[in-house]
C-alpha cells in the first residue's frame, strides 16, 4: 500500500464519528490487503509503529522531529513551533508547511523546499524499515543518523503524507481507532468469531500478527498460545470493597498490595528475561531479582508479579523500585542499598502449556507447585473479619493494602475489570496521562506548576481536568525536567506536550464537566505520584470513569455539575 493511500484513508477515519461505521469501513480495506501490508497497516492505523511486546521503541521526540524539518524547509526550529502553535497540531503544522513552503513567521521570505536527490515513492514497508532503522540507533553518536532518516522521509513526502508520518514518529495518530475498534473490524473482515480475535490479541499481544492468522481462517487463530520472551500485557485491576467482593463472589482469594512494581519473568531452558509492567526488559537491571527466581524454579515458564525494595525488613517507597528499573549503570552499588524482594502470584505458562485459561484456583496449585520460593501470601475465604484482619496485617507490614480475586477466573491479559480488586485505605486514585501544563507562577514561574490530564477512549486521549496540589518543588522541578524535551506547542501561558508520562491522581469524587472533552472532571485532584512505569496504553479509559461515576452515585454521592 502506498502510504498516501494510507494518509487518504487516515483523514476520512477522522471525519468519522461513528463506530460501527468506522469498523465497516476498516474492514472492507483489511479484506483486500496482502499479507506484506495487512500487519503494517493495522499497527499504523492504531497509532502504534510496533506492537507492545517489541524491544524495539521509535524513540523520538519532537525535538528532534523539528529539527529534522528545519533540513527539509528553511524554516528555524523556532518558525516551525510557531506554526505549531497556531495549528494546533503538529501534523496540521507540518502539512501546512510544507503545502506553502514559504516562511510564515516572516511573511514576503519565500521557504526553499529541499527536495531529495534521490526521491521515492512511500509506501508502508519503506516507511517502516526506515523507522525501524531509527529505533536501532543508539547513543549520541546516532543523532545525526537519525536526522538524516527523518529528513529523507519528510523530503518524499507530499503534504498530506508528512501530516500523519509526523503524528505517526510521535505515535499520537489522532483518529480514533484503538484496539476495541481494530479488533472488531479483524473479525469482520476475515468472518471469524471476535472473541477468537480477542483471545489470540491476548496471548500474542500483536494486532498485526492476529489480523495475519485471521485471515488465514479461524483454526489458525484457535490454535494461538502464548510463548517464553514474547511478554504479553498483565491483568489488571479495579477499585473495589471487601463487603463487595464477598457478596458478590462469597470465597475470594486475597493477597497483599505491594507497593512496587510490576514483572512479567520468562525461563526457558538456561535462557531468562525479565520485562517491566511497560513490557521492557529489564533483565540487566534487576539481576539478583532474576537469579533468585532462576534459583526458584527450573521449569519453563511466565510467571507474574511484583518487586518491592526492602530495607532493615520494611518495604521502601515506590519511586526506590523505579530507580532500579531505570538503571542502566552502577547497579552493583546500588545492590548494596537495599535488597529487591520478587513476590510471584501468578503463573500463565508452564512446560509448553499455557495457563491463563484455567481457573485461578488451579494456576495457584501450578504455581505452588513449581516454585521453591518467592510465592506471594495469600489466604483464601468468605469470612469479612478474616479478610480484614488480612488487610490490616498487609498495611501494618508496610504494604499499600490487598488484592481480592475470584476463585474461579481466567487469566485475562491487559483487560481491567471486577475479577481483580485492589482494595487501599485514603482517596480514590486513577492513572491519567499528561497531555498539557501551564508556567507556574512566583517561585515557580521557570517551571510547569499544573498540569492537564486525560484519560483514554478507542486511543483518543481526552481531557479529565487539572492537577495542582501535591507536588513538593522538587518534585515539580524532576517533572519539568522529564517534560521540558516533549513540549510540542505553546500559547501563552499553556503548554501542549507529547503523551508519555502517566500521573497517579486522587480525587474525592467524579463529576460532569462540560468543560473537558470527555464529559467528566475530577473534584480536588491531587498529584500522588508518577507511575512511569506504566505506559499510556494502561491509563484510565472513559468506560470506567463512568463506571466510577455510577458507582459513588449509587453510594449517595452527588456527582453533580
């Protein structure tokens, strides 16, 4: 497929607003494709350059998009963020420089338009090797590498082309289409059963990949099974109540809410890896986490959990776990800082099987069974006073509370819902992604002082309001820090900034707002923590917000505007 053709077909997704139209119309192009451009182009539409298990990360910042611009067109890094700022956008920005090819901020000064010596016709797989190269260049020295890649893309591509190639490097397509969408059009091109289509995206993790076997026919898809170093999302959890678990399951299984960070671990033979809650790897960053849990079993397996820092027998805060996963240096030294400590809850695979099908209950048994160590505590029961004494025994250990789950579910990969229950003591939280800031003010004016949330629907990130309270001035300095490089526009006081970073937000309540996108605000957000080991993907989506909001109105909260 040509990628104009693809541009085409991008700006017709955003003038749908619909859907069941939007899938119809996917699907009717899924079917015609081959199976060279059918991975590549369900992955570009979702907004993704590779699918999430991949190690391989674009890497780009629209720092060094603008500069790679500056080499196309005679245009300053500052003239283009002008036009940025206008636009709104930076696909709409980089489209319309390039259809006027004239230097806006000095109006009469004609822009000259570096055309390529050697010009190309783009397609899905040229543009793909290309940004494939770019995400295997590594270190300083491949900066100008990467520019020159940039730029040759950009000087063979037609204005409409450039709009979506710019959001697409910074994976922020802007049309519409997440995975709900991609799967039920999956299922509707090729006629097989969408909850077929759903169970292999879980396993594989890969919506290209599922979309190949789709099309193959449905025994191909039936046959899908998760695999050792191929990571898939981790289940997830909701926010729940102990007196709402017992009388809605009876007997539930209980277990401490760490408070650290997720893994996925997979063995086979002598080969090990470790991947984050991001599905990185992060094997070389936490080897004595690795060697116990190598000491721990022999079997082959993926096994689930969570990594706390553990200093004089109390468990250290989150943010010493995170440093940990970050480090790429000096992790002898740091081994002697403190002890990281696994503790594993689950099992998706064993030997050749995979296990996320059966019962909780029967993965327990696996679990117990092959590992020697590192099993997470857990008791089992239908009884609220032992359930609560569990708990208070979980937060006088120092831990952030307990995780309630039901006896008999599967294990359900990326998938958020009633099965997991996360019970903690204070306000209610929500993991929402920064999309804006404004400039503080006195002390604070040369840092970002709030912050814009949003929270996800069908890969749109839509506003859920303002954070300003909660952050220590050196927290706000270490976020501007990590924010400062990703500010894509600017107007006035307020900032428009590249999704990446995820906050973890209270809030006492959720309420209607007609003054954000999507419908709700929260009432006296205030800022926890960043959960940078979560990736946008695992933010809030709009359903459970307002799954949250009928819950506390049926509690007798107001909720009201």
């Amino acid at each position: 497929m040509k990628f104009l053709e693809f541009a085409r077909i991008c700006e017709q997704m955003e003038n749908i607003s619909g859907r069941l139209e939007m899938t119809e119309k996917i699907s009717g192009i899924l079917a015609g494709l081959d199976e060279r451009d059918l991975p590549l182009f369900v992955q570009f539409l979702t907004g993704k350059i590779f699918p999430d298990w991949s190690p391989e990360k674009i890497g780009i910042g629209p720092n060094l998009l603008f500069d790679a611009l500056t080499q196309v067109v005679d245009l300053t890094r500052s003239d283009i963020i002008d036009v940025i700022n206008r636009k709104g956008d930076v696909g709409l920005a980089v489209q319309s420089i390039l259809e006027n090819k004239k230097d806006t901020k000095r109006p009469g000064r004609a822009s000259t338009f570096q055309t390529s010596l050697f010009s190309r016709e783009l397609d899905l797989l040229s543009v793909y090797s290309d940004l494939e190269r770019i995400s295997r260049l590594g270190g300083r020295a491949s900066q100008a590498e990467k520019l020159s890649l940039i730029r040759s893309l950009f000087q063979n591509a037609s204005p409409l082309e450039a709009k979506y190639l710019a959001r697409l490097i910074l994976e922020d397509l802007r049309i519409g289409i997440g995975e709900g969408i991609m799967r039920d059009a999956i299922a509707r091109a090729f006629s097989v059963d969408p909850s077929l289509v759903e169970r292999a995206y879980q396993a594989l993790n890969d919506l290209g990949e599922v979309a190949l076997l789709a099309r193959k026919g449905r025994d191909f898809l039936a046959d899908v099974h998760i695999m050792p170093f191929h990571p898939v999302k981790m289940m997830l959890a909701q926010q729940g109540s102990i007196a709402q678990a017992i009388a809605e399951n009876g007997t539930v299984a209980a277990e401490y809410k760490y408070d650290g960070s997720r893994f996925q671990f997979h063995r086979q033979g002598k080969k090990s890896r470790m991947y984050s809650r991001k599905l990185e790897d992060v094997t070389d960053a936490l080897p004595e986490v690795v060697e116990t849990l190598n000491r721990a079993t022999p079997h082959d397996v993926i096994l689930d959990g969570e990594v706390i820092a553990i200093r004089d027998g109390r468990p250290l805060p989150f943010q010493t776990v995170l440093r940990r996963f970050r480090r790429k240096y000096g992790i002898e030294a740091m081994q002697k800082e403190f002890m990281m400590q696994p503790f594993v809850f689950d099992i998706l695979y064993l030997d050749g099987k995979t296990l996320i099908d059966l019962p909780l209950q029967e993965r327990r048994k696996h679990l117990e069974a092959v590992l020697s160590e590192c099993v997470a505590p857990q008791t089992v029961g239908g009884d609220a006073s032992v359930i609560e004494a569990f708990y208070r025994e979980s937060l006088d250990a120092g831990h952030e509370g307990l995780m309630l789950k039901v006896l008999s579910s599967s294990y359900t990969p990326g998938i958020r819902g009633k099965n997991w229950l996360k019970i903690k003591p204070g306000v209610d939280t929500m993991d929402l992604a920064v999309i804006g800031a404004e400039w503080g003010e006195g002390k604070r004016a040369h840092l970002f002082g709030s912050f814009l949330l949003a929270c996800q629907d069908e890969g749109e990130l839509l506003p859920v309001g303002k954070v300003a309270t909660g952050f220590s001035d050196e927290q706000l300095l270490e976020v501007y820090e990590v924010l400062k490089d990703h500010v894509i526009a600017e107007s006035g006081k307020e900032v428009h900034i590249e999704p990446f970073l995820v906050f973890e937000v209270g809030y006492s309540e959720v309420q209607k707002s007609p003054n954000y996108k999507s419908g709700f605000a929260l009432r006296f957000p205030r800022f926890v923590r960043v959960r940078d080991d979560k990736a946008i993907s695992d933010i809030e989506t709009l359903d459970s917000i307002k799954e949250r909001y009928k819950k506390q109105s049926s509690q007798g909260k107001p909720g009201g505007e």
